[in-house]
C-alpha cells in the first residue's frame, strides 16, 4: 500500500468504545479490601456454579481452609462420595427394575419382521442376501443372472454352475464354433466378479 495515496489520508478509525481491564475487575468480596477481584473461589456445596470474587492474597486464604464437605458427617461424606462416581445418578442391581420394560421389550420383539443383521437367523432366507446374511450388491446380482442363478445360490452352487457353462460353450466342446464366444467371455467375467467379491 502506498503511504502517499490519496486514499490513505481518507481513512478515519474509530476511537475505541471498549472499556479498559481496570475499570471492569471488581472489587475484592473479602470484608475490607479495596484490591481488584482478580479470581474467582467456589462458595460450596449446594451453591454449584456460584463464585467469590477475590484478590490474590485473600483467595489464598480462603482456598487453606475451603472444606466442600463442611457441616457433614463422616458417613454422609462417604455417601457422597460413593454416589459421586456414578454421577449422582439413580442405580439398580443387575435384574431389578426389568419387569417393568419386559412387556414392551417382548411386543417391539413380536413385531420386529425385518431382520437386517441377522440376529434371528433369517437373513440368509431374505431375498436380495448372501446366504451368510450380508446385502448383495447389484453387480452381484447381474453376475448370478449372467450364470443363471438367483440370489438364494450358494458358493458351491456358483463353482459348479461356472464348470457347466464353460464347458457348454467352449469352441472345443462345439466342434470350434465360435457363436457363443460372447456368452462364453460374460460368463468368465461374472464368475471373475463374483471370486474377486468374496461371494465365492
């Protein structure tokens, strides 16, 4: 930028309206002080979230003699303690309080039809699946129909229909023919699919 331009001697900054860091800290809480309040100290249990503003030297002192369990018996502090572990939230022992979900868990379980990890046993007899259960793709698919299966046909069922095919429409078994050299290269690609697919 040139110092020189025109331009330059146009701009105009606005004085700044922000108020300074001293005149924004408050006074110290502590009865008599007149220092700025630079921290903060907890005001104790029951008032969570609620702080002391303090100077530096007398944050100190509050901070040697601050006790959050102040007033409280040796057993309640344990309590306490115990409970804070687990977030001070309500807990059952393992079989307690399951008869009140059981009935709903039972009828979302009835009405449970679709079956999509297999959990049940059945995704291996639903149509578009691996008879292990996984989703087939549509490649898949259109290989299985290039050999003349369905989705239901397993890896062994692949090999062998693969072996008959080949030698259906190989030249040699057609006296050299080639007329179903086109099928022939769509069978060895739908077969190379389905191998390099993991489904065989």
């Amino acid at each position: 930028m040139k110092l020189d331009s025109k331009y330059f001697d146009k701009i105009r900054v606005k004085p700044s309206t922000e108020k300074k860091p001293a005149d924004t800290i408050a006074q110290c809480e502590w009865p008599g002080c007149p220092r700025p309040s630079r921290h903060k100290a907890p005001m104790g249990r029951g008032h969570e979230g609620k702080f002391y503003n303090y100077c530096t030297e007398h944050v100190q002192e509050y901070n040697k003699t601050y006790n959050y369990f102040s007033g409280m018996k040796d057993d309640e502090m344990q309590e306490f303690q115990k409970e804070a572990r687990l977030g001070h939230r309500p807990t059952w022992k393992l079989g307690q309080n399951a008869t009140a979900t059981a009935s709903s868990v039972r009828r979302k379980a009835a009405q449970m039809r679709d079956d999509p990890f297999g959990v049940n046993g059945t995704a291996a007899k639903m149509p578009g699946r691996h008879p292990t259960g996984r989703a087939l793709r549509s490649t898949e698919l259109k290989a299985l129909q290039t050999l003349g299966l369905d989705d239901s046909a397993t890896a062994d069922q692949v090999k062998t229909q693969y072996k008959t095919l080949v030698k259906r429409l190989h030249p040699d078994a057609n006296g050299g023919s080639r007329a179903n050299e086109d099928t022939l290269k769509a069978v060895i690609q739908a077969y190379d699919h389905l191998r390099s697919s993991g489904f065989c």
